[in-house]
C-alpha cells in the first residue's frame, strides 16, 4: 500500500493512517489506488446508514437544486419536520439544532446552566460528568470530558464540572444537590473503550436527579441513531433523560447535531439565549430528515441489535482461540474487542487495515468496531475472517 503524507498546509491535530479514501458505497470505501475496503469505523459512528445512502442522497439532491441555505430567521420546513419526528420518537419535546457533538452538548451546558439558576437558584451551576467520558473539544466539553489527555495544555478549565468515576453508586453521595444542575453521561461510554453504564447505577441516577430537582442529560451522539440497537441508548434502560444530544449518525455523514428537550427545560431557552448559522439549515436538516425516515422505515435500530447479537457471536468464538482477548464489549453494533495489552489493539487496528478492514482504537486497549448499521452477516464474516487473520499473525 502506498504511503500517504501528511500535508503540510493542514494542521497537524489527527494522528492520520496511511490511507487517503476517496470513495465509498454502503460498507465500502475505497481508496486512490482502488483498493476496496470493508469500512467498519463508518465515519466513527456517522455513516449508520453505510456510505452515500440511495435515499438520503435523493432528498439531499433535491434539496441542492432547491435551497442550501437559509437564516434562522425564517422559518425552515426541513427542521420543522425533522425535530416533529424526533420528538414523536422520543421523550423529548422540543430541539435545537446544531453543527456537530460538541456543539450539540455545549448547547445542553448552557440550558443546564441557566434551568439551574431559573429553578435553582445562582449557586446551581455544576454539572457532574465521568471518567473516561467523552463530550467534545470546545472549552466546555473538554472540560466536562473525564480524560486529563483531551484538557492538557487548555488549562484554565471552564468551571462548573464535577467528575466522578462512572458506574460507581457510592461516589453519588458527594453531589450537593443545592448546587448542582444536571448530570451529563453516556449511557456507553465510546470514546471510553465501549463502557456500558450499570442499570442499578443509571436508575440510581434517575432517582437522584428526580429527588433534587437535577436533570440528567445523555449524550447519545454516538449511542443515538440505532447505533446500540434502539433509536436512542436511553431507551433500553427504562429511564427517560431531561435532555440528550445527537450529531454522528443523524445526517448520515451531512454535519449536523441537536439538543433535545422536555419542555419545561427547553423553556429556559428563549428567542436570544442560543443560535447557530448553520444549525438546522435546509441541507442539513434534510439529509437527517431522510435518515430518521429511512431508520424507522427499514427497523434499522431492531437490525443493528440482531446484527450485533450475531458478531458478538463470532467475537466470542475468536475470543476462545486467542488468549490475547480479554473480554468482548458491545451494545448493538457498537462493540469492542479488549486486548489485554496497549501495543496489541494497535497492532490489530493496522494488521486488519493491511488485510482491508478498517477498524479503530478507543483507548490504548480496545478495538472499537463500529459498522454500518446495515450492513450484513457475510460482511460480518467477512470482517471476522479477516480478524482471525489478524490474531492468528500476532
Ligand atoms: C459521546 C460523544 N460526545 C461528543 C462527541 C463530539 O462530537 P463532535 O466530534 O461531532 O464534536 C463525540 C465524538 O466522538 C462523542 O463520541
């Protein structure tokens, strides 16, 4: 395989692989040379739907010959049926929109902030966040992020976050209820190393935040859009969040993100509190328009969990063959292979790419596989062989 440089005019903030794509179609890509292959990372969590879907890139051609773009000050038909059908879905009852996952939970700090002053009082400004979370790489979010590598060198911090270890009850106690306004959580952590939260200590958090007037918040931008095997991550646990945020997979690779809200938190939010250019544009809205219709049309999140229950089959297989393995992790088809040490996950991320399957890292120790959400089970075989390959060549 050719190895392809950095250029030099782009700063030097991704620690790029040596691959340059140039194509892609469903669970393909391919890249200058026209070497195909099996795409397993989907854009990290974005192309649920695979690449360039035939119906979503439908409706975004009609929308390019129509209108791109159009102020929030006017009213836009795309978004106003989009955030219909993502609160028809959910238990939200009004959204914002927004360019992408950090903005999408900068939007919800700052709702949170000011629902606490509103019905809390000046003092109620802390959000509580988790170790290893990961919420984004504005000022806010990386200081709410529970990962002392993403905040290096960005210090002063922004204020207002108390982090505590994720899935631990005891460490609940020392929230001061007067003072703090919202907790922010993944209920799989991603980034994290594919980190299912505990039931117990979700519904504990529920709980929590119902007594003291705190609103939970999930960050579902990577979790939301069927990746787990529901529309929505919350959804299988039986809880509702106050607020929870999109991006990734909601415009199928099209940028854009959201903020979803019961209504009396969403009332915090009033003409002037929040804007965005971009957010909700008529593109925008209209590629995740397509792909939330197309979602619910075809059972993709119902799809995405049988898929994932087949893999974590074949996972488990390869998992007894190699001692290397430690444990398999997985919601729907978000999975992770834990390897029991750092150089190794690294090793098969790259193995597995010189084989055409491209996979990722979350953390040092975890192969993070993240198909399409329609993919299927021969491609899945396809992908298992190859990591067969991969382990047997360590
Ligand atoms: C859970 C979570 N929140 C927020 C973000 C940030 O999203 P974006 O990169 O679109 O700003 C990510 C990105 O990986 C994520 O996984």
């Amino acid at each position: 395989m050719e190895p392809t440089v950095q250029n030099q005019a782009v700063m030097a903030t991704y620690n790029r692989f040596p691959l340059t794509i140039i194509k892609g179609r469903g669970s393909y890509v391919w890249d200058e040379q026209g070497n195909q292959f099996l795409d397993y990372t989907a854009g990290i969590a974005t192309c649920n739907l695979g690449h360039v879907p035939d119906y979503v890139q439908e409706r975004l051609q009609h929308q390019l010959d129509t209108l791109w773009h159009c102020s929030n000050l006017y009213h836009i038909p795309p978004q106003d049926k989009l955030a219909t059908l993502l609160i028809e879905q959910s238990c939200a009852d009004q959204v914002f929109f927004c360019n992408s996952g950090a903005e999408a939970n900068e939007a919800a700090i700052k709702l949170a902030r000011k629902y606490g002053k509103e019905a809390k009082g000046e003092d109620a400004y802390t959000i509580v966040t988790f170790t290893q979370s990961f919420h984004g790489r504005t000022l806010a979010t990386l200081s709410a992020t529970g990962q002392a590598k993403i905040q290096q060198g960005f210090e002063p911090l922004v204020q207002g976050f108390q982090c505590l270890p994720y899935n631990n009850t005891e460490a609940l106690a020392t929230i001061d209820p007067t003072k703090t306004c919202a907790i922010l959580l993944e209920v799989v952590q991603g980034e994290g190393g594919v980190v299912p939260a505990d039931p117990a200590w979700l519904d504990g958090i529920r709980s929590l935040c119902q007594k003291e007037n705190i609103l939970l918040m999930i960050d579902e931008v990577q979790t939301g859009m069927g990746r787990t095997g529901s529309l929505f991550g919350y959804q299988q646990y039986g809880i509702q969040p106050d607020v929870f945020t999109l991006a990734k997979g909601l415009g199928s690779g099209f940028p854009i993100g959201a903020v979803l809200a019961k209504a009396h938190v969403a009332a915090c939010f009033q003409a002037g509190s929040h804007g965005s250019t971009f957010g909700g544009n008529p593109l925008a809205t209209t590629a995740g328009l397509a792909t939330l219709e197309y979602m619910l049309a075809h059972t993709i999140p119902e799809q995405a969990k049988t898929l994932g229950e087949y893999f974590v089959t074949k996972l488990a297989a390869l998992q007894e063959t190699y001692a290397v393995i430690d444990t398999i992790r997985a919601a729907g088809l978000l999975m992770g292979i834990v390897i029991k040490d750092s150089d190794t996950a690294l090793q098969i991320v790259t193995k597995a790419r010189n084989n055409k399957l491209l996979v990722l890292l979350a953390g040092p120790q975890v192969v993070r596989i993240l198909p399409p959400l329609t993919t299927t089970k021969a491609e899945i075989d396809q992908a298992v062989t190859i990591l067969d390959t991969c382990f047997s060549q360590l």
